[in-house]
C-alpha cells in the first residue's frame, strides 16, 4: 500500500512537472555539449556516447533528491512521472527505426536467417552465462527467473503468471528488472562499442545482437556500435537493430515461455547439485520490492502521452541541432511524422483492444510509410532523413536517468552478486545472438 501514493501522484496533473522538463532540457543540452568521449581499454576501446551522460546525469540528480534545494530537488512522485513519460516517448524512437526499416526492406530479406535464427541466440545465450555465474554465487531458485530472459515487462508477465512475484523466480526477474532498469543501458552501450570495437564480427551481425527487448538498451547498444561505423553502415546498424528488437518484442515472447524458460529450469535442475552454493544470498526472501519498481508508475492518459511525443520530438530537435547542425526548422518535418506515425499507431492499439503493443503497431505504420508499397515513400524519405537516429535516443535516456533513482532502495536489498549476473545475462544475450547472426551472415 505503501506504493500507491507515487502511482496515484503519476495520474494527476499536478504542480511542479515544469520542473521535470526543464531538467530534461537541461541535461540533454549538456550531454549533447560534452559529446561523445572514446578510452582505450586492451586491443579495443569504450565509446561514451551523450546518452550515457545523459542517464548518469539524470540518475545523479533523482538520488540527490533529499540534498537538494526544494527548486532543484526530484521528489519520487516527479521520477515516477518520468517513468511514465519515457513509455509513450519510446514510441517515438520506434517510429524514427520503423521508418528507417521500410526503405531498407531488401536488405533485411537479404539476410534471411540469420535475422530469424540469431533469436536463438538472444535467449539461450542469458542462460548458458548467466544461469551457471548465479548457482557459483550461491542463488537459488531465484537463478531461474534473473537468468531465463533479460528481464523486461514480458518476462516480469511471464513469472508473475506462472510462479507468482512473491515466489523465488519472481523476485529473481524483478532483480534482473530493477538491475536493467538502473544499468542496463548504460552497460549494454559500453559492451557492444568494445565489442565492436574489435572489428571481429560483421557490424550486422552487432547489430542484430542489439536487439535485445528492451527499447532503452536496444538503442544504447545500436548507437554504440553505429558510432564506430560510416554513415551509411550506421543507418543500416539501426535498421538490422530495429528488425532483431520488433522480432524479440513480440515473437520472442512465445520463445521466452515455451523455449528458454523451460531450458533454464532444466538447466538449474541439472546444474545445481553440480555447482551451487549457499551463501547469504541464497536467503532471498526480500519484502516490498514490487512497491518500488516502475510497475506503478501507470500509464498516461491519451492528452499526456500525446504531451510526451511532442517533447520527445522537441528534445529530439535540440539534439540533432546541436550534434548534428541540423536546423530546428530542417527537422520539423520529420518530427511532425514521427508524431503523426506514434498517434495512428497508438489509436490502432486501442481500436483493437489493446491485444497487439503499441510497438507493434507504430513500427508497422512506419515500415508502410518509407516501403516500396507506399506511393510517397520516396518523399518520406528524403524528410525524414534530416533527424539522425542518434539524435532520438538521448531524449529516452535522459528521461531513463531521471526515472530509476526510486529503485535504488530497492536495489540494494539485492546485493552485487544479482548485478553480476544480470550483466552476464545481458551480455551473453548479446554475444549469442552476434554469434548466431555471423554464422548465418
């Protein structure tokens, strides 16, 4: 109960959500001021790029919330406004990959299956890392539930249903949940940069990697890695990202319950007599965890999510103008589509019963628009190439950072040894799907 005054203060227009977006507008100036920073680290090398500071800004300014003074202080409720902001305003980065996607449809059905089998490697890959690294830490059955997926909205759905969230496998993906919430993206961006980095597989195949299930990290991942490449490759690294996430979001849902559930209870069944330990992470029995994830911060009503997409877009404009020199003017039009694409497809979730994600939809309806069946693609196009894709994804970040303070009283109840396993879930995620995509490649 203690977790319904956040959620109700999401749902309420109340005073003080200025503040939130003049401290969106501010770290997004910065990070895209301080730009993109690369470190050498071995035979590679990491690429900060200015979403990464955005979301150490943002999660800096939510945790200082009690040090503060009042005017610059985040209380909860305005980060769980921002929780609840960042949903409708991921939709707008998932129109700008939508619309990049349909023009390069040819070459999507140009690698055949090596986009269809890397989705092997997406789930299967968190289990064959992750699952033996939590058995060796000495985490029980809680191993099942952080290491069967990467721990997104689905996978909460999935545990939740099958074992309940106050079961072992249900606080083992709402650690995995809160882990990929607070760091997710900005491991995900560090790891597929180094990774790229080392120039040992095809930047298609890394990209088809990114696509992971989470539009936060997907995106992190895919502007780490088109960072390295030319522009014309980096516009491809998006659309093969863009293509690995949709066919994770939604078909992989199924794979997640019917495939890489059952294998990670196998895989436990098997593995602990083996392997595990007891520790005193093994006595997981944390209460009240739920209370404090993004799982209450509600959705937004039709008025306010329409307020999201156009200051995501206006965020948007400012970051392609400053990275990119892009007027604000040049970049209106691509904007006012974007925006167009997220309502229709946001309208076509509700007319059907809210059955099929609004993701779903808006990728759809942006395919059509740049895809050969569309007689205007061509015009399109040319409009909505003024807005570099890079550009899209700090405004999601910057919203991310300011959001995922709440949960850190949460998290800290978890310890480190469920962020080492989350990362290794994540990045076995990664690798294995990479791997699958190179073979087929």
């Amino acid at each position: 109960m203690q977790a319904a005054a956040p959620a109700l203060s999401v749902s309420k227009q109340g005073a003080g959500i200025w503040k939130l977006y003049i401290f969106a507008v501010v770290i997004l100036v910065i990070a895209e001021w301080i730009g993109s920073a690369t470190f050498k680290l071995g035979p590679g090398k990491i690429v900060l790029l200015p979403m990464v500071w955005a979301l150490i800004m943002g999660a800096l300014i939510g945790s200082l919330q009690s040090r503060l003074p009042g005017p610059l202080s985040l209380s909860q409720p305005l980060q769980f406004r921002a929780a609840a902001i960042l949903q409708p305003a991921l939709l707008l980065f998932v129109a700008k990959l939508g619309l990049m996607v349909g023009s390069s449809l040819p070459k999507l059905v140009e690698s055949g299956w090596a986009l269809i089998f890397q989705e092997f490697g997406h789930f299967v890959g968190t289990i064959l890392i992750g699952l033996p690294l939590a058995l060796l830490l000495g985490i029980k059955r809680e191993a099942i539930g952080a290491t069967f997926s990467v721990g997104r909205e689905p996978s909460l759905a999935i545990i939740g249903e099958r074992y309940g969230m106050d079961s072992p496998e249900g606080r083992g993906v709402l650690a995995e949940y809160i882990t990929g919430t607070l760091f997710g993206a900005v491991f995900i961006a560090v790891f597929a940069g180094f990774i790229a980095s080392l120039n040992i597989f095809h930047p298609y195949s890394l990209a088809m990697g990114a696509g992971v299930g989470s539009g936060s990290m997907m995106a992190a991942a895919a502007g780490a890695i088109a960072a390295l490449q030319t522009p014309e490759v980096a516009k491809d690294v998006a659309t093969f990202a863009a293509a690995s996430n949709l066919i994770t979001t939604t078909i992989g849902t199924y794979f997640t319950l019917f495939i890489s559930l059952p294998l990670a209870v196998w895989g436990y069944r098997v593995l602990e007599p083996l392997i595990g330990r007891t520790t005193a992470s093994s006595s997981t029995a944390q209460e009240g965890l739920q209370q404090a994830t993004h799982l209450d911060s509600g959705e937004l009503n039709l008025p306010n999510r329409i307020g999201a997409w156009v200051f995501a877009g206006v965020l948007t404009i400012i970051a392609n103008w400053i990275a990119y020199k892009v007027t604000p003017l040049q970049s209106l039009g691509c904007i006012a589509i974007m925006v167009a694409v997220v309502f229709a497809g946001d309208l076509l979730r509700t007319l059907t019963g809210k059955k099929v994600p609004a993701v779903c939809w808006v990728t759809l309806v942006a395919m059509f628009l740049t895809s050969p069946a569309c007689p205007w693609a061509a015009a399109i196009v040319e409009i909505t190439s003024k807005v570099n894709f890079l550009a899209v994804i700090t405004p999601m970040l910057t919203f991310a950072g300011l959001s995922i303070a709440k949960d850190i009283p949460a998290f800290r109840k978890l310890g480190w040894r469920i962020v080492l396993v989350s990362f290794a879930a994540n990045a076995g995620t990664f690798i294995g799907a990479t791997l699958i995509a190179e073979f087929f490649h």
